[in-house]
C-alpha cells in the first residue's frame, strides 16, 4: 500500500504534470464561472426556462412572463458550450499529453496558449469582439489539442 501511495506522490513531483494540473485547473474554473455568468444573466434579464425558477418574480399566469429566453442569456451559454466541446478534450488529451513525457518547455507552450486562447474566446464572446477574434482564438485552442493529441500518437504508436 505504501509503494502505491509512494508512485502517486511521484507524479506530483513531475513539473510537466504540475504544469497540466496547473493550466487545467485555471481552465476549469473559468468553465465553472460561465455557469455563474449564465445564473447571473438570467436573473438580471428575467429569462428563464424553469417554472419553479420564476417563484420569485411571481405566480400562475404572472410569472408565466419569465418563462422565456433572452439573447443575451443565449450567447452566454453558447459560450458555456463551447467550453464544454473544447476544454473536456484538452483535459484528456492533456493528461495524456503530461504522461507522454515532453519537454517542459514545450509542454508550458501549449497549455499556456490553450489556456490564453479560451480566455480570450471568452472575452470575444461576451463583449463581444468582431470577428474573426473569436473564431481565430478557437482555432488556435483546437490546434493546440490536435497537436498534443499528435504528439500523444507519436509518442505512442511511433508514428
């Protein structure tokens, strides 16, 4: 039992792993604070797609009104979405990425540019910015985990 925990503590000891968890867990926080920025909007714009959600704004027919959607409301959780579709892959992929054993420096790079691009995606989305920033600011997080998910493959399989 001691020789297993010992293994564990080993990875922690491993500055490319330390640096995955690092940017990882910036990303999934700003991931966990669009649900709070999507609460947040429908709250203040009323919108809502509950009927229990609405007890606060009123009763029967008068809350009925709150049961609706808002633009506003809508963009924010398509970007909520679109975290989802981007940052769960880089989290597999990541780990994986961590585990292959790469370069520090190269490892730094990627997270760091994956964890830029979807902060800045965010931004270009709520303001939001013209195009294409915020397509470009997709691009470059997807490339990144296509490239990680290269490297893990090369890694691997020898490629």
């Amino acid at each position: 039992r001691r020789e297993e925990m010992a293994k564990s503590t080993q990875l922690i000891d491993n500055e490319v792993f330390r640096a995955y968890a690092t940017y990882t867990a910036i990303v999934l926080l700003k991931m966990m604070l669009m649900s709070l920025i999507t609460a947040y909007f429908r709250i203040t714009r009323k919108a809502f797609v509950n009927p229990e959600d609405t007890a606060t704004f009123g009763k029967g027919e008068s809350a009925k009104k709150f049961l609706r959607t808002d633009p506003d409301v809508e963009r924010v959780r398509r970007g909520h979405l679109n975290d989802l579709e981007n940052i769960v892959p880089f989290v597999g992929i990541g780990l994986l990425y961590a585990l292959s054993s790469p370069e520090l420096s190269t490892a730094l790079l990627h997270f760091r540019i994956f964890v830029g691009a979807r902060i800045f995606h965010t931004f270009a989305y709520l303001i939001p910015l013209p195009q294409p920033g915020r397509g470009l600011s997709w691009a470059v997080g997807y490339s990144v985990t296509f490239s990680m998910a290269y490297r893990v493959l090369k890694t691997a399989w020898l490629l």
